[in-house]
C-alpha cells in the first residue's frame, strides 16, 4: 500500500490541502505503530485480531443460508427450476453431442455445425469472418477437442440466452423504475468484484453438482453487464425519437417495444457480446466444480502437466472465443440494407437458405461418411507429444533458463519475497489506517471511511494472513505490468499505426477466458510464485495498455498542437499535456487491472498459492457455504476498496480538468 | 374560447424544478423569469396564453432556450402543464386520461421533429405507416396510405431505403410523411427545417406551403429564423424567456413592434417584403381609380406606387374594397423610412 501511494506522483491529486494533511497524519500514525510492532512494544492484540475477537461469521452465515435453503424452501424452488433446467441441457447436449436423452437425434455432424458457422460469419462480416466461423470449427474436429468443446457449447447455448432474457428485464426495470436502479446497482458492483468460486458453491449447493450448477453460476455471472448496457441503451435514446413515437400514439408498451429497444440496438447487442464473452470465460472455469468440458480437459492436462494438449487445449478455447467476439461485434455494427425492388424471396433471404441447405446436406452426408459426422480419437491430427517436446526443449535453452532462473531467483527472492513480508509484518491497525490515507488522499472523506469499514471487516473474519499475501500478489503483479505496460503503451501511443495494432492487440486478448493465461506462465515457470504473479501479470497488463493508449491517443488535438507551437519537445508534451489529460482515463485503466489481476489471483490458486484462493478453492470439495462466503467477501471488500477509491479520484479528475 | 380557435392556450405555466406544482400554487404573480430561477426553477413556458384558428399557421418564434419547443410540447401535452389549460376544440386536453390523449394523438395530431425522430431500424414506408400500426390498421391499409403520403412527399422510389441512406433533406421528407399519414387536423412543426443546409431548406419551405395549400391545416410552426417565420405565418408569436413578447400578423410586427425586444428582431427586416396593402388600407380613406388587392406586398406593388400620382390608392380584398392605403406611407415603407 505504502508502496502504491508513493509511486504516484504526487502533483496531480492535491484538490484541498486539508485532506492531504489528514491522509498525512494516517500515514504517520501507521507508520508509529509498525516501528512500535518492530521494537516489540505493541501489545499482541493490536498485532492481529486475537482468535477470540474474530465474530463467527462463517457458522452465522451457514446458518442464515440453512434457513433460506431449508426453511424458506429455497431448495425445493431451485431443484424445481432445476428439473426445467436440466431439460434444456439435456437436449442441448443431446443435439451436439450425442448425450443419450430426448430428442436423441444428435449429435449434429461438425461439417455441419462448421458450415453454418460459415454462413453465419460470411451473414455477419463477409469471407474473413465466414473463414473464422468455419476455420475454427474444422480446427476443433481436426485437433480431435470436438466433443469437449461441444460440452461447454451445449451449457454456453443455454446459459447466454438466459443471462441475456434476465439481464434485459432487469436492465429495463431499472430504468424504468428508480428504486430497482437504487437496488441493483450496489449488487451488481459486488457481484462483479465477488471471487467466481463464489458464485459456484452455492451454485452446487443448489442445483446439483454437473451442467446445471455449471449453468446456473455462468449466468449469474454473465448478467451484470447485459443489465448495465440495456440501461445505458435506453438512456441514450433521442428524445426527440420517443416524443415521435407518443406523437404516433403509441401506448406505453408500444413505445417499449418499438421504440426504445430497436432504439437501443447498438448498446443491447454489445451488452449481448458482453455476455457471450464471459459465459465463454466462466464456463470454462466452472470445470472447478466438475462440469465436464474444454475446461476440465483444460484442468486435467495442466494438473498433469501435459503442456503439449494444454496449449493445443487453450488455442481452441482461444479461437472460440475470438469467433464468438468477433462475430457479435460484427453484428453489433451490421446495419440493415434495403434491397432493390422487385427482388425475389430467395435473394432476400440467400444466407438463409444457403445455411439451411448445407446445414441438411452435410447431415445427409453424415449418415453415409463416418468422418463427416466424428473424428474418432487416432483420426485426429492432435501433436500433443510432439509440442511438449518442443516446449521442454525450448525451456531447457541454456539462454532461456537463464532468464526464467534469474527471475526466480532474483526477482522473487530479492524483491518479491521481502515485500510479501514487509506487508505480513505491519500490524492490521497500521496497515488499515495506511489504506484510508491511501483512501484519503485520492478519494475523499467518505472513501476513507469505506475503506476503513471494508478493511475492517477483512481483519475481523479472522482470514487477515491470507488477504494480505492476496493484496501483495496483486499490488506486485499489478506494479510489474505497470513498469513492463506503461512505457510500452506510451511508445505505442506516438504512431497511429502501433496505437492500432496495439488496442487490436488488446482487445483480442482481453476476450480470452482468464483461463487460458495460465498456461504459458506454467509452461514458462513451472509451479512456482513467479509463475502465478506471471499469469496475474499479463492478464492485468491488457487494461493497462488499453486505456493508455486510449488515454493519451484522445488527447484532444487542440491541445497537443498548442504545446507544439509553444514550443515543447516531444518529452515535455508527454510529461506537461498528455499524461497529466490522459491520466483519468489511464486511472480508469489501472483500476480495472486491479479488478483483473484480483480475479486472476483466484483462480491462480490452482498452481498453488497461500492465499484466500486457495481455502476457496478447498471449499468447493465440501459444503462450506459460510467460510466460502466469508473469503469471498474478503477478496470483494478489498477489491471494492480500490474500486471505490480509484473510480472517485478518475471522476473528479475528469470533471476537473473538464473532460467529461 | 372562441368557436373556430383549435387550439386554446391560458395562462400556461410549465416550470422544471423540483416541486413545480407547489411552487406555482405559493407564487406571486409577475414574479421574473430571474427570480423564478433563483429560486431553483426554470420556467419554460411562463403564463401564455394564446388561440390558434382553424387553418391558420402559427409560427413561434424565438432564440434557443425561449421555451418554443417547450410551448408546442404543452399543446400536445408531450410536457405536463404547471399550471393553465390547454384545450384541443374544446376539450380540455391536460385531463384527459392516457388513454383519450392517445386516442387524441392517433386521430388528430402530427409532428415533424428538427431532428427527425426516425426509427433507424425501419425501412421508409415503415416509418411512415408506423403511427397507423400503432393505430391498428391492417397491413394492407397501411401500406396503401403510407405510398400515397410518401408520394405526396415526393420520395417516390424510396420506400425500401432505411433512414441513414437518405440525406438529412429526404429524412425530413419522411418526417414530414409519417406526421401526415393519420390525416391529422392539427400539424405541429417544431423547426423542422434548421437541421438542414440554406438551400435544401428553402426548398421544404416552398414544398411546406405547397402541401399546406393542398391540405390547409391548422399549424403550430417552431422556429429560431425571422425570414422564415415572416416566409411562412399568418400570426407570429415571439418569445423570450417562456413568455410571450408579442403575438400578431408579421406586417403588424414588422410596422409596430410592441417591445424593444420585438424591435430589435424587426430591425433589419426588409419591410417592403413584408408589410401588404391590406395591412396599409384605412377605412376612412377612399381612393381613385384602380385597386390593389389586399394580398399584395409593397414590393410587389413598387413599380406603380412610384410611377402613380394618387395620394390614397383603394384596396381590395377578394373584390370587396376594404379601403384605401395612403401611398406616401407604403412609399415610406419601400425607401425603408418609417
């Protein structure tokens, strides 16, 4: 912490002096009780919260949920809900791949599926993306994942729509109502920084271990942003759109239904994209819960350390999701083109009909060609042995060990370790009341109060350790892709063509599942610290580059060109004019790295960590719905402390310096 | 109320603020636009009252922010009144219930928006016959009236096109259609023509007047352009600051402002374009020789008050003489004298 706030620099958050001086008197006061702690004349008890001390919140919250789930009969209603549910799934599964429940038609061939997927991309975005649509699918068969993968799609199918039916209904209940709006709002900011083994114990708990739990947490999940988007879209409709619609005399329904929502098409679809993208994340990671799937093929192959199968795992993962994201956005952007008169019903709908015709033809074939339909297990062209060789060789480079054995040593030992201890060795008052200085400073009054409050309630649930090494994985990783991230982006930022590059770059990785980014830091570092700072690390740079470049790259011209004609340099334009107008933004930025690299140090825990994540992870074994709460609330305050903090400080920033 | 007034203003109030009502209700009368903001409110329409006629084109008019587009918004009660009634023939429309008002807009009223307000998921012909579905009306029905308006707009051709492949002078054009489809008694513009280049505009203006002659209905004209509220109105209404300054027939605007305000408008108005002999005949007065008819401007009429030696030229309108303009004044009026 103390660490973070020194490292910014200090001119640009002065707004009152006073506020400035109290932060100062916080610090100062931790700072007293930490060398207090060193001389060992600070009594154990303002040390750490004493066992005694810590409130049992984890049998109090088990047993509230007991009395939800069994009293209230909230079991009853979701294993009912499950029932409907775990219907849909069945016949998902059944159609892709061949589950042996009704409609027992399936499985669909993949020619098939790859075909429509091509009709589909060449509908959408033209032959770049039908080759995508289609490129992908054939490599999933070939590459022999094709059953795996069609095990996530068969819960992906049934979970986005639904996250997608809720979060629209949600969404246009709070803007039509602003008590929902006042309701959902301070749910939905916990949710999104909530641990996702958070949301899949009690989705275990309710609706059954499997692709019904695995369903039901991945919706969960998903919603959020769908309510968000829907919101803003029909906030954003002109009016002059909706008075035109009343002056048509539609009634309220009407105007909904016609109006406003094809009004609102552009946010509702990105909102849709939103959630195909995380259901396609949190799906894959529901294989902690044992749903079967890229994911827990994914798991297994890592745990065994089969790097080869891993990487070939993860590029699928890779390629779906890209295929997902690209195609959505395309039809984010896709606007209605009329035709010309006189033109026939076939020409009007050609994608249609062609997708329909090839989608039967390639099922006709399936019954005649084997190959057409499966590819068996030695037909696949999968080089798992062959890339784990490659890899192991590539890491047994004398030069490359090299790099990988000094950052181990040095790094982790020198610098990362001691840190690690250095946080673990202030006391939990002193390190509470550096936050709200920390708070203080950036924020305001309130934020420190929040932050105190939050942090607070971290020491009391007796998990204070644990958080702390999580913050220290985080602040470190978040640092590191800082110093790596930053100079990058501002390189990047001076040429319209890197800047271009660099967000495509960017937003491509950014829609990988977290997943994935496990995998090259163990290929890379094995099951060490350094490899879960490493993964947290590169998942965390991706928003820090992106807003940077944004950051700096909408700088309005105005301003760049009066530094020039008063004559500044390249780097004092850079360090007076841009970064000073891009800081907000880059604050924004850096603030959702914070939010990333919290989420990654969950999941993180599978290489094996001594944080929160790792007793969450435990927790999933069993039923411990209470202590599962209660660390995932730890890693929720904390990361809502940032959240708050930086969040404020970019707002009153903008509003400063009048770029709102 | 008199019987042929469509539209009856009185004593309209709309104020934004917390607690409109109220406020009103504790208020004292001739309390300034100022005070009324500091105590917290703005006051977008302040105490109007005013009578539109059946056939006639009322033009508001006004810089932005004097509470035009507030205004006409009360007529059709896209804003809820403070306080003051607004009464479409005679009916008072603030307490009709949602159901009548929309009933009252589905039968009666059009509007033409500055921005457009198009659906941009819908093809031109869908725009145009949405007010008629909104309405009910069957498919074929609808698509039938909405080629006619269209054709009427002269965007003939166009009918499959979406909104965003169309210049901004055709998207008024389906404005314009769709705020004609339900035939409506009562067209509301609201500056229907500032979003669009000087040319392309003065172009509506003259299809404005055209279908305004085929259709004569009973017009509330927005707009922040004097040239075109003169082109355009039979009475003008400036305002300012949510009230209104002065409301009269442009020659009467234009020959005696009512406040400095209104002056300043007129100032550079070229008056012989404006101001008609009809405006300029006295009863009292009776002239020689041959009339001129009541419509015609004093430009128009130039080249003979020049060239004519009478002092009192006799004015007719619709053959019926109404009596005689005094030549030196409309002469006055042409070398810009007062």
């Amino acid at each position: 912490m103390a660490a973070l706030s020194e490292g910014a620099p200090a001119g640009f958050a002065a707004p009152a002096l006073g506020r400035n001086r109290v932060a100062v008197v916080l610090l100062a006061a931790a700072a007293v009780l930490t060398v207090a702690q060193y001389g060992g004349l600070l009594p154990a008890a303002l040390h750490r919260v004493p066992e005694s001390a810590v409130p049992p919140f984890a049998p109090m919250l088990d047993a509230a949920f007991n009395f939800v789930k069994d009293d209230l009969g909230l079991l009853a209603l979701t294993r009912w809900l499950t029932e409907g549910l775990q219907w849909v799934l069945d016949v998902t599964a059944n159609l892709l791949f061949g589950k042996r429940r009704w409609p027992n038609l399936g499985p669909i061939p993949w020619t098939a599926i790859a075909a429509v997927a091509g009709v589909v991309g060449y509908y959408l975005g033209g032959w770049r993306l039908a080759l995508l649509g289609a490129g992908v699918f054939i490599w999933t068969a070939l590459i022999g994942q094709w059953k795996d993968a069609m095990e996530t799609m068969s819960v992906l199918v049934v979970a986005a729509p639904l996250a997608f039916a809720i979060g629209l209904g949600l969404g246009i209940l709070a803007w039509k109502h602003r008590a929902v709006d006042a309701a959902l709002r301070p749910i939905l900011s916990a949710l999104q920084t909530l641990p996702f083994f958070t949301y899949l114990l009690p989705a275990v708990i309710f609706f059954k271990v499997g692709p019904t739990a695995g369903a039901v947490a991945t919706t969960i999940y998903a919603i959020p942003p769908m309510i968000l988007m829907t919101t803003l879209g029909l906030q954003k409709v002109p009016a002059e759109v909706v008075e035109a619609g009343e002056m048509s005399g539609a009634t309220r329904w009407q105007l909904l239904r016609h109006v406003y929502l094809p009004s609102a098409r552009t946010e509702i679809l990105v909102g849709v994209n939103q959630v195909i993208m995380l259901c396609l994340a949190m799906v894959v990671l529901t294989a902690f819960i044992g749903m079967p799937g890229l994911g827990a093929k994914l798991l297994s192959m890592m745990g065994s350390f089969k790097l080869g199968r891993s990487f070939e795992i993860g590029i699928t993962i890779v390629l779906l999701a890209v295929m997902l994201d690209r195609m959505s956005k395309a039809w984010v952007v896709k606007q209605p083109v009329h035709h010309e008169k006189g033109t026939s019903w076939w020409r009007c709908h050609i994608h249609l009909v062609v997708g329909t015709v090839l989608f039967a033809a390639f099922c006709v074939l399936g019954q005649f060609v084997e190959v057409a339909t499966e590819i068996g297990r030695r037909q696949s062209f999968s080089q798992g042995k062959l890339i784990d060789t490659w890899i192991k060789s590539f890491l047994a480079i004398d030069a490359v060990q090299a790099v990988t054995g000094f950052l181990r040593a040095f790094v982790n030992v020198q610098i990362l370790i001691p840190f690690r201890n250095f946080l673990l060795s202030i006391p939990t008052p002193a390190f509470i009341l550096a936050v709200m200085a920390f708070a203080m400073w950036l924020g305001g009054r309130r934020q420190a109060i929040v932050a105190g409050v939050f942090f607070g309630l971290v020491a009391l649930s007796g998990w204070w350790d644990r958080s702390v090494i999580t913050l220290y994985s985080v602040l470190s990783a978040v640092a590191i892709a800082a110093l790596i991230g930053l100079p990058l982006a501002i390189a990047a930022s001076r040429s319209e063509r890197w800047s271009r590059r660099i967000l495509l770059a960017c937003d491509t990785a950014q829609t990988f599942p977290s997943f994935v980014y496990l995998i090259p830091a163990i290929m890379l570092f094995g099951i060490t610290d350094i490899a879960v700072i490493f993964s947290i690390l590169i998942f965390a740079m991706v928003p820090l580059i992106r807003y940077t470049v944004e950051g700096l790259r909408t700088v309005p011209a105005e301003m760049t060109e009066a530094a020039d004609m008063a004559g500044a340099t390249a780097m004092q334009k850079l360090w007076k004019v841009q970064l000073p107008l891009a800081l907000p933004t880059m604050a924004v930025g850096f603030n959702q790295a914070l939010m990333f690299a919290f989420f990654m140090v969950i999941i993180a825990a599978f290489i094996g960590t001594q944080d929160l994540g790792q007793e969450l992870q435990r927790t999933l074994a069993g039923t411990d719905l209470g202590k599962n709460f209660v660390l995932g609330l730890c890693v929720a305050l904390m990361a809502l402390t940032f959240d708050l903090v930086i969040l404020k400080w970019a707002k009153d920033r903008k509003r400063a310096l009048g770029l709102d | 109320m008199t019987d042929q007034s469509v539209i009856a203003a009185r004593n309209v109030w709309k104020l934004f603020g917390p607690d409109p009502k109220g406020y009103l209700a504790g208020m004292e009368a001739g309390r300034s636009f100022d005070a009324i903001r500091a105590d917290g409110y703005i006051a977008g329409v302040k105490d109007v009252s005013i009578e539109v006629a059946r056939g006639e084109i009322l033009v508001i008019m006004g810089l932005s922010g004097s509470g035009k587009s507030t205004l006409v918004r009360c007529f059709s009660r896209l804003h809820e009144v403070s306080g003051g009634t607004v009464s479409i023939e005679g009916t008072d429309i603030g307490a009709l219930s949602e159901r009548d008002l929309i009933e009252l807009r589905r039968s009666k009223m059009g509007m033409v928006f500055q921005s457009f307000g198009l659906l941009p998921h819908r093809t031109v012909l869908e725009n145009v016959a949405f007010p008629l579905e909104m309405r009910g009306q069957d498919r074929h029905a609808r698509r039938e009236r909405a080629l006619e308006v269209v054709k009427l707009v002269g965007l003939e051709g166009r009918e499959d096109y979406f909104p965003r492949e169309l210049s901004g002078g055709q998207q008024q054009r389906v404005g314009i259609a769709r705020s004609l489809a339900i035939e409506p008694d009562i067209w509301f513009l609201d500056e229907p023509f500032s979003a669009l280049d000087p040319l392309i505009r003065r172009e509506m203006q003259d299809e404005f007047l055209r279908l305004q002659r085929m259709l004569s209905k009973t017009i509330v004209f927005i707009t922040h352009d004097f040239d075109e509220a003169l082109r355009l109105a039979d009475r003008i209404a400036i305002m300012k600051d949510g009230g209104v300054e002065q409301c009269a027939t442009p020659d009467e605007i234009v020959l005696n402002p009512a406040t400095p305000y209104v002056a300043k408008f007129t100032e550079d108005v070229d008056k012989a374009r404006v101001v008609h002999a009809g405006s300029l005949a006295r009863r009292d007065l009776t002239g020689e020789g041959v009339p001129v008819d009541a419509k015609a401007s004093v430009q128009d009429l130039a080249r003979m008050l020049v060239q004519d030696a009478r002092a009192a030229i006799p004015v007719t309108r619709n053959g019926a003489p109404i009596g005689a303009m005094p030549r030196d004044e409309a002469l006055d009026i042409l070398v810009g004298g007062t």
